[in-house]
C-alpha cells in the first residue's frame, strides 16, 4: 500500500473516531472557514445535531450568487465537510424535541432572502433565539455566544486550512 493510501487511512479512521466520541443527541454551532489563509471572524456559520455514533443532521443556507438557499439533510461522516473549522457544543437535545428541534431550524426555508441583511450567521442567531424561547439551548447572552464563538474559530482556523484532523470540538462555556 502506497504511503498516500495510508494517510488517507489513517484520516478517515480519524474522522470516524472522532464521530464516534461526539455525545449522542447534541447540537452544535459549525464554523466553515472561507478561504485560505482564514481571515479573522470569516466563517460560514451552520448547526450540526449529532444523532448517532456516525452521523447526524446538517442545518445551514448556502449563498449561491444571488440568493440563499437552505442546505439541510442527514449527513453521515460529517468531520469529513470541505473547510470544517470547528464544532462548538451549546446544547444536550431530549429525544421529546427532536421534531420541535427540526420545525425551529427550517422556519425561513422558503422566505430567507426577504430578511434584511441576511447571512448564514444572521439566521444562525435568529434560530438560537427560537432554540432559547423553546429552552432547547440555554443561553442568556447571544451577543457574548457570539464572541465566544468567533474567538473559538479563530483559534482553529489555521489548523483547519491545513486540515489538520480531527477537526477540534469545543463546548460553550455559556450554554448547557
């Protein structure tokens, strides 16, 4: 076997461990980073709930030219996502609000490019504001999660324009 085949071995084996170790039933605010080398505070901003040992479901909108467009659905090997910055935990989710969960994430599906000002992160923070009303995420200052957030993905950018893996995850200090 080829040293080339080998790495890409050992990455996906790493990928899949690292799947593997998330806690069941978790959401977590996802960082892309936009370009290499990642400027500061650059990310696309998504959810990620972690459902089973290998996958999950994916929430975020894409920006295609002129509009946005929602990009959710189940995903399996999720630590393999082009650009993965980081994870950050904010929220254990009950098995009684998964469907509550699915309904808050997809409200603007059809309507997102009437909101003002949209971006992924605009929406990312107008569904956590949903998630906190319905005490799914429990988080009392969205300005600070925010900021906890972008500091988190700045310290991981770098590593992730390299694709160093596994990718890191990082539990809020302000939620849960």
């Amino acid at each position: 076997m080829s040293a080339c085949c080998r790495r890409g071995l050992i990455k996906k084996q790493q990928e899949e461990e690292a799947l593997a170790r998330l806690p069941l039933n978790t959401l977590f605010i996802v960082h892309w980073i936009r370009s290499d080398p990642p400027p500061q505070n650059d990310f696309h901003w998504g959810y990620y709930f972690h459902t089973s040992t290998m996958d999950g479901t994916e929430y975020h909108m894409r920006n295609l030219g002129g509009g946005w467009i929602p990009d959710h659905g189940p995903t399996g090997g999720f630590f393999k996502s082009n650009f993965l910055c980081v994870l950050v935990q904010v929220a254990i989710v009950p098995g009684t609000v998964y469907g509550e969960l699915d309904r808050i994430m997809r409200p603007h599906d059809g309507d997102v490019n009437s909101i003002p000002g949209v971006t992924c992160r605009v929406l990312l923070m107008r569904i956590l504001e949903k998630l906190t009303e319905q005490s799914i995420v429990r988080c009392r200052n969205f300005d600070a999660l925010l900021l906890e957030c972008m500091a988190i993905g700045n310290q991981y950018s770098a590593s992730a324009a390299i694709n160093q893996q596994p990718r890191p995850v990082v539990r809020s200090r302000l939620c849960l």
